[in-house]
C-alpha cells in the first residue's frame, strides 16, 4: 500500500466531517471496523470514542493487549492535534524531527504511527477518534477512513 502524502492527508481529513455524533454513531463507526475486520480475519484492536471516553472497544482474534495501548496512544494524538496519528508521523518525518522530542511528549502516552483518526463535526471541529492497531500503520489509517466515508456529512 502506498504512503500517502502529507497534502493528500490534509484533503482526507477536509472530507470526512460528519453531521452529528453520539454514541450510536461511535457504536456504528467501530462496528464497520470490526465486520470487516472478522471478514478479513484481521488481528486488529478498535476503539472509538466521543471526546476521550472510550465509546467502541474489541480486540479481534489474533490481536494481543498491546493492540489496545497503540489505540489509546494514536488516539491522544488525533485528539491533541486535530489530525490523523498518520498526518502527524509524515509531518515530523518530512521535518526530520523526532516527534517526541518536537512536542515534548512521552512515549507511553503518544504513538504518531497511522491508525488514529479524529472525528470532525461539520462547523464545530474535532468531537472523538477511531483508532486501529494490528496492521502496518498505512492500513491501520486507511480502515478507519473507510469506516468514516458511509457516515460523512452530504
């Protein structure tokens, strides 16, 4: 799978605003994850949230604990920053700064690797976060983006 880039990023995240969300659609966001990923027998962990509060959460077969601390770190990421964990990790990368370093913040709460990805409202900004972990981390974006177009505002 190709590396996206940090201008195509940007334009994704431009599309994916919804038109409200609550906990039935964070419940809807994570169940699409999770169908395809007992389609595609994905070892993958999921969790998505309204805010912070951890809405959907699954760790499917194959998937260890450690899934479930990558999806809480690339979650903190999308929710401080207002971009994906992806966006995050090409950004530093293109700089060629340490993201850690760069922002000043610890490994054990922060991961900029794909897979978090923040949930827009349409008007209001930045409500919650999808987050995968299992997959190389391009795939772990590309699910949740997937999972979030049904939904998008029209």
């Amino acid at each position: 799978m190709t590396t996206p880039t940090l201008e195509e990023l940007l334009a994704q995240e431009a599309t994916i605003a919804l038109k409200s969300f609550d906990y039935a659609t964070a419940w809807q966001i994570g169940a699409a994850i999770q169908k395809r990923a007992a389609e595609e027998k994905l070892p993958i962990g999921i969790e998505v949230t309204h805010g912070a509060t951890p809405v959907f959460l699954a760790l499917m077969p194959g998937s260890t604990p450690d899934n479930l601390d990558w999806v809480r770190r690339k979650r903190e990421v999308a929710l401080r920053f207002h971009h994906s964990s992806l966006y995050m990790r090409l950004l530093c990368e293109t700089q060629g700064v340490d993201f850690h370093a760069r922002y000043r913040l610890p490994h054990e709460d922060f991961a900029a690797s794909g897979g978090g990805v923040p949930i827009f409202i349409e008007n209001v900004g930045v409500v919650g976060a999808a987050s995968v972990s299992g997959l190389p981390n391009v795939e772990d974006h590309r699910l949740v983006i997937e999972a979030l177009k049904p939904l998008v505002a029209k």
